[in-house]
C-alpha cells in the first residue's frame, strides 16, 4: 500500500460513524459531495431532519421524537418500514450466493412463477431489475422488439423514471427540457382522453401505450371510469402493446393487489417495482404474456438481449417472495380499501369546512389532497423570495411543512402538481395513527385560513436552517 493511499484509508468514513453523524454532520456531507441545491431546498421546510430508527409507521429522530410516515417512500413502504418478515426473509439466505450469473438462480425462478399465479390474466414471463425505471426501460424495449415499430405513445402528466428512456415517456417539460433530445418516436395524448387515444393509434406505427392506473406525480388523478377498458381494446385493434405502470399503485396500495384488477384490464406487460422489494430491497420487474415476449425474445440468438447484473439477484428475489407473501396473507388489500375510504371520507369532510383544500380524490391509501394556490405572493425578505415562490408553485409543500414542524408527520407533495399532497402510508396503518393525520391537518387548517400563515411560519424554519448551515 502507497503511504498516499494509507493516508487517504485513516481519512475515510467508517460504517459505525456514519450510523452515529449528527445532523449537521450529515447535511455538510450532501451540501458538499451529494447535491447542494437540493439540501437548500430541504431545509426550506425543514426536511433535513435525521431520523435514527424506523418501524411499521412510525419514525424516530435524534432527539427520540416519534413521526408518523404518511409519505411511504412513494408507495414504496406498503409493508411498513422494517417488515420483520422482510427482514428475517434477506437473513435466512445471506450464506447463499447473491451474484452468480454462471447459475439459474432458483429463488428468482420462484419469484417469477408467484408473479405469474398473482398477476391478472395470461401474463407469465418476468424480467428482475433493480428499480422502476429500469422496470420501464425493459417494457419499451419489449414493445419495440416484439412490434418491430418504433412509435412510443405515452400521457400528459406521466411519470414513468427519470432514466434516459423512461424520461422520454414521462409527461413533464421540467424534467425532460434540459435533455432533449430524448429518444425518437414518443408522443403523448391527454390522460383519460379515449378519443385522442384513438386518433393517436389510427397510424398503426405505435408500438406500446404506457400509462398509469391512478397518475401518481401527476397529482392522484385516477382515471376515469371505462378508460382502461377502452384503452385495452383499442391498442388489440391496432396491435400496439399495451403497458401498464403499476410501480406505484401495485402490490395492494390502490385496494386490488394491482389496479388495472379494479376494471378487469390485462395488459401486454407490467411494470412494478417499490413495495415489490417489501421496503427493504430494490426490486423490479416487467412481467409480459407469452407471446409477446416470445415475439421479442423467442429464439436462444435472442436470450441475451436484455440483461441486468443485479437484476433478481438471492438477496432481492427473497424479498420479494417475502414481501407477496406477506401482502396476500394480510390481506393488505383489503386493509388499503378499507382505511382509505375512511380517510377519503373523512378528507372529504375537512374540505366542506375548509376552502383551502381544493380537492380530495383517490383510491385505496393512495390519496391526493389539492391545496388553493394563492392569489398574491407573499413577501419575505428573510429568504431573498424562497418562500414568496414557494406560496406561488408549491402550497403543498408548505403544509407538508407545517405536518412535519407542527404535528410529526411525514408527508410530500407530487412531483408533476405541487400542489397536491400525497398520503401514501404503510398499508398497516392504523385507524389511530390515521386520526392523528386528521387531527394535526384541521389544526393547521384552523390556524391558517390562507396561504399566508403557513408561508410566514416557513420562513421561520427556512431562516432557522440557512443560519444552521451558516449560509
């Protein structure tokens, strides 16, 4: 060993110190080697917080306060954090080989054929990634093998990944615009428009619609009664493979174990991922009937066209088979149906009351609440506009702001309407910690009739964490 490397080796982060950094020692590290903007834009309304342990639903910070977590990783977190079952799952294999290409990998054999028994219809061949949107990136390519077409139709308002294929089927000009040009052949239709649907499909050189159940970052927007039927029986009109994103309304979130269940739809291929891995391994899978798939890939010329070194690796695949399991024995669907009408009822009843809250919608525990927008803008110095721009473009954000400073409760607004609360909770939720939510939401409600209550109160924190940070 060189002494120049010997000293850099005394220099680095052991695994028990980073477990034990203090807060400031850990936001220091993302301001400077992770991502600075958006530590800046965190600690706004006081999302920098470090939490130190997490079980079920609720969490722990530094200082031993309790939070509940009504955010749920984005419906990754359906079993809750910490799932014992997970993680006795991960355990029992780890003598096991978890990379070993040279090998059929019996765990995610099994895993594959649980997918088939549990996925609707004739869906049968599954491929193992690591997250979403490499989920995503392996149905378009599918589509495209299988069709021999180039032509990706996708919604205004979608949100599939941010990877270079999956960015180019997603519905939003932010997070698009500074890449373009994205991949060829993609265009979009109104989400929920069957009419514009069919004129899109009228060309015959679309090779898959992809499209979301229930439009997660676009605001929980759930499409309209009879859209997904439609839409199944006009792209088996015009041989287009149909796509069904289920990353985040899949494994019982939405109150089926997959929503395209709620109307009978079975599409040409699935896409999950999030909860998949039971809210400790990073899983994903696109599932596709046989002859799709057989069409892209049949042939062992074509067996390796599409492969992922991590992809259904021991450690993951246990999960998985753990965390279906799980969510079918519980009956975690039944649970998200259940305490999602009483929330959804209960929402709907702050909304009559309150004029703040635009809207309510949603299915199962996968519910959007739609904060007013201000007329005005709120002025404050102390962040040089910050919070003034935030009472503009992201209400949502400061009452996620106010439930997490005021109440302890973890939640975020949508990436593509900002809006728009999320509150996606572990499907294990309890109807008690659920109240809490409600209590804490016609608290702040009650003190802020406008926008403008809860835009001073951010400034308190936004200037608390800039004069934290020193900045």
């Amino acid at each position: 060993m060189t002494d120049d490397l010997h000293n850099r080796l005394q220099e680095l982060t052991t695994l028990a110190e980073a477990v034990s950094l203090s807060r400031e020692a850990n936001i220091e590290n993302h301001r400077r080697y992770v991502n600075p903007e958006l530590v800046a834009m965190m600690g706004l309304i006081g999302f920098d917080k470090r939490f130190v342990r997490a079980e079920g639903t609720v969490l722990w910070d530094e200082a031993g306060d309790e939070y509940l977590d009504f955010l749920g990783a984005y419906g990754a977190l359906n079993l809750g954090h910490n799932h014992p079952d997970i993680e006795a799952a991960v355990a029992s294999v780890s003598k096991l080989p978890n990379l070993l290409q040279a090998s059929l990998n019996p765990l995610a054999g099994a895993l594959a054929r649980n997918l088939a028994l549990l996925t609707p219809g004739d869906l049968q061949y599954s491929f193992f990634g690591n997250s979403g949107a490499e989920a995503v990136e392996g149905a378009l390519k599918l589509a495209r093998a299988a069709t021999g077409r180039t032509g990706i139709l996708s919604c205004h308002g979608s949100f599939h990944g941010k990877t270079f294929g999956a960015l180019s089927v997603t519905g939003r000009d932010k997070y698009r615009r500074p890449f373009e040009p994205l991949l060829p052949g993609v265009s979009f239709v109104p989400y929920g428009d069957i009419s514009a649907l069919k004129d899109a499909l009228a060309g015959g050189d679309i090779a898959a619609f992809i499209v979301e159940p229930i439009q997660g970052e676009g605001g929980i927007i759930v499409a309209p009664d009879g859209y997904l039927p439609e839409a199944r029986r006009l792209c088996t009109a015009a041989g287009t493979a149909l796509i069904i994103d289920e990353i985040q309304t899949g494994c019982g979130r939405t109150g089926k174990l997959f929503a395209c269940e709620h109307e009978g739809v079975v599409p040409d291929i699935m896409c999950i991922s999030k909860s998949f891995g039971g809210g400790l391994m990073p899983l994903s899978a696109y599932i596709a009937s046989a002859e799709i798939w057989k069409q892209a890939y049949g042939g062992m010329e074509k067996a390796t066209l599409h492969t992922s070194t991590f992809g259904g690796n021991t450690r993951a695949a246990a999960a998985g088979l753990a965390a279906l399991e799980t969510i079918c024995r519980d009956d975690l669907p039944g649970q998200a149906a259940a305490k999602g009408d009483y929330l959804l009822t209960k929402l709907h009843e702050l909304k009559e009351c309150f004029p703040l809250i635009r809207d309510v919608r949603g299915r199962g525990l996968m519910i959007g609440m739609e904060i007013e927008r201000p007329g005005d803008g709120v002025l404050d110095r102390l962040t040089g506009g910050a919070v003034s721009r935030m009472a503009e473009e992201y209400a949502g954000a400061m009452v996620a702001g106010e439930l997490l400073n005021r109440h302890r409760i973890v939640t975020a607004y949508t990436l593509n309407n900002p809006s728009v609360i999320r509150l996606e909770p572990p499907l294990t939720i309890s109807y008690e910690q659920i109240d809490r939510l409600l209590q804490g939401l016609e608290d702040i409600l009650s003190m802020n009739k406008g926008l403008g209550g809860m835009a001073l109160s951010s400034a308190k924190t936004a200037l608390g964490s800039l004069l934290r940070l020193g900045r």
